[in-house]
C-alpha cells in the first residue's frame, strides 16, 4: 500500500461550498472528491497531451461543445 502524506489547503468560500455540496451530494467524504477530480485531471491531461480533444453532447439536441484545458 501506498504511504500517505498530509497537506494543507486553503480554498476561498465559494470553493469549500462546491466541495461541500459534491461530498454531500455523492456521499463521499470531501477527501474522496479531491482525489477523484485529480485522477480526472489527470486522464483528461493525458488524453489532451496526446492530441485528443474533449467535447460534451447534449443528447437531446446533439449540440456539442469542447472544453479547452488551460
């Protein structure tokens, strides 16, 4: 298994609301959030760095928009 370590983060207000609603709303514990959006940004990273693109599609309308990493 692997160590874990320990780190300090500061969030503004608005930022610990939205943690606060996911944990709630996915029935995780805030830490369970933040590790999940790294392992997602990390695949997304992956995939963009290789050229791929990521686009959302309303499946109603089939309108689609990218989403464009900084």
């Amino acid at each position: 298994m692997t160590a874990k370590r320990t780190m300090t983060l500061n969030l503004t207000d608005a930022e610990m609301r939205v943690l606060d609603e996911l944990s709630a709303r996915k029935d995780i514990t805030k830490t369970a959030v933040l590790r999940q959006a790294l392992r997602l940004y990390q695949t997304i990273d992956a995939r963009v760095e290789k050229g791929e693109k990521l686009l959302f599609e309303n499946d109603a309308t089939k309108e689609k928009a990218e989403l464009m990493l900084l």
